[in-house]
C-alpha cells in the first residue's frame, strides 16, 4: 500500500480506499490519519516504564515543528519514498507516519511483521536499485533483515547507538533517534558524538545534571534520569563508561581514564572512583587500592590532569570481583560508606 502524501491531502487518500476491502493493519493506519486530520491541538505517543502502560500528550505546533526539525536533519524532501514497516498502534509506526505527513514523503506501508519487507518500485519488476529513500526501523527488523537494509538509503533507528556491523555496509547512512516519552527528541548521524536537539525542544539540566526537556507548549518539563553533558552550541550526549560528575562543580571526570593512566605504575587491584572526602565532605576522585601488598604508590602527578589526580587513597583487604566495572565502583563505595560509619 503507498500513502501518496506528496501529491494527496489525507482526505483524497482517505478517499481512495473507501470502500475497499482493506487488511485490520491498514484500517489502524486509516484511523490514525483520521484521527490526525481531524485533532488539531494535539498528538499522542504512548511509552512504558516499569511494566506500566502511559500516554504523552504534545500540542501539535510543538509537535509539528520536531517533526519537521527531524526531517530536515535527515536531509528527506517531498516526494521521497519511505517505508512504514511497523504498526501505527506502536511509536516506532507512528513516528514514522508522522514525519511522511509532515515531510510530504511518499510512503510504502506493510503489515507489522519482524523483517522488513520493501515493494520493488522500478518499472520492472526485477529492478531493485535503492527502493526507498528512508526508513525508521527498530532493532528486530536489523536482525532479520539485513540483506533488505542495503536497499534503504538512509536508515534511523531508535535508541543512542549504532552497531558496529551496521556501519560496515556501504550502502545505507545511519542515524540515532533519541526518544523520551514516546516523541523524538534529539538526532545524530552514525559517528557523531553529540545529538542535535531538534527544534522547540528546550535543554537543561537538574541538580545531578539529568536531562530535562522542556517546551513552550508543555506544561510539565520531562526528566530522562540520564546523566548527560550539554554542549556550549546547546547539542547533548549521554555520559560514557566511566565517565561522571562528581563534587560542588559536577566536573565530569572519567575514571576509566585515569584507571589507565595510573595501571602502569600501580601493581595491584585498584580502582577509580568518586567518594567523599576526609576534610571537606565533598566527592572527590579517590583511589582504592587492595591492600594484602601494600606498598608506597608514586604517582607522577605531571601524568595527570588536575581534575584527574586522585585527592585522597584508601585500602582494601579483598577486591570485588566482577566483570562490570561499575557494579566494582558501587560496592568499593558501599564497603568504604560501611567502614567509614
């Protein structure tokens, strides 16, 4: 089924199928762009969080510009062909029917399955070339479609990165679509450090620099729990590992590293952390250093930034063991809270 958007208002396309026998996933599609055509104050996404179902609520102006903001950082114009291969009832299917409304695409519709299915779109059928301009895909269709993927020019997907082996086609461009509550919020190309905020979404942090997401047309800011580091021209990523922000100025410090900076002069386990200090309370960077050898550690503090020396050391008879880092650094740091009691 092709949604002719570049041609067609939603009534002349709404026109074309009535009374045509139509499948149960085409008529969710139809009562989604009934339901858009005739709503003009507002569009609703829905998201889980701890196995609890919610709907998000955004007022279509502010709606309708993030929506065009995307599509412009995807560089789709009218009359590109796009492909809409999940279900409207999910975000992933209404997102990417939204920016073919908003961007006049042309856009090929498919039943919900978990591969990708794109319609031969030359003259003959044998001639397959790049088919579609654009897809917003989710992680099963990856999975069980890679042969198809070459066929899409520009893929996004859902989510802070992109897979390694996906970047080794030569085809496609990819893109990461951050997505809060349902509604996207940032988006960059593949290598990218940094997301691009889109338009009429507004940035801040909170006191324990989470993400915060504001609007002129909403009437609550939405807080992503997620540590992030905001850029001076107002773009935004999430923190790495073993990076995070620790003392009265939330410097972002990377303990990682430091960790290897300091390896090669540091013969036992140790790690890197954030803890508070002796004298003041405050974090500072820590070293915690198993203690069945001890020995005095010389540190070239010339080796290290300033912000990266560790401010005070402590001792440890057994080292955590565990392959995650961080769970290391969360329980070093209950042991030091429990003796320090």
């Amino acid at each position: 089924m092709k949604l002719e958007f570049s041609k067609k208002t939603i009534p002349e396309i709404l026109a074309e199928f009535e009374g045509k026998s139509t499948l149960e996933w085409q008529n969710d599609i139809f009562d989604f762009l009934k339901n858009y055509e005739n709503n003009t104050s507002t569009i609703d996404f829905l998201y889980q969080r701890n196995d609890s179902l919610y709907k998000s609520v955004f007022k279509r102006e502010f709606s309708n510009a993030t929506f065009q903001s995307l599509n412009n950082f995807l560089g789709l114009k009218r009359g590109d062909t796009a492909l809409l291969s999940s279900s409207v009832l999910d975000n992933d299917g209404k997102i990417s029917l939204v920016q073919a409304i908003e961007g006049k695409l042309d856009l090929y519709c498919s039943d919900n399955l978990e591969e990708i299915k794109i319609p031969y779109t030359g003259e003959e059928q044998d001639q397959i070339g790049f088919a579609i301009d654009y897809a917003y895909i989710n992680g099963k269709h990856v999975e069980n479609s890679s042969s198809e993927l070459v066929r899409i020019k520009k893929i996004a997907l859902s989510g802070e990165h992109i897979p390694n082996y996906l970047k080794e086609l030569e085809k496609p461009t990819f893109y990461s679509i951050y997505v809060v509550n349902g509604f996207p919020v940032g988006v960059k190309k593949e290598d990218d450090l940094n997301f691009t905020v889109l338009d009429k979404v507004e940035l801040s942090e909170d006191e324990k620099n989470n993400l915060v997401l504001n609007s002129i047309y909403e009437d609550e800011p939405l807080n992503t729990e997620r540590q992030v580091y905001i850029t001076d021209d107002n773009k935004f990523r999430f923190l790495s590992t073993g990076e995070y922000r620790i003392g009265k100025s939330r410097n972002l410090i990377n303990f990682e590293l430091i960790e290897q900076k300091l390896d090669q002069y540091i013969n036992l386990n140790f790690c890197v952390l954030g803890f508070p200090s002796k004298k003041t309370g405050e974090e500072v960077v820590t070293l915690v250093i198993e203690s069945r050898f001890i020995e005095e550690i010389h540190i070239p503090q010339d080796e290290l930034e300033s912000h990266e020396v560790p401010q005070q050391t402590f001792y440890i008879g057994e080292f955590p063991k565990n392959s995650d880092k961080s769970a290391i650094r969360a329980e070093l740091k209950q042991l030091l809270l429990e003796a320090n009691d």
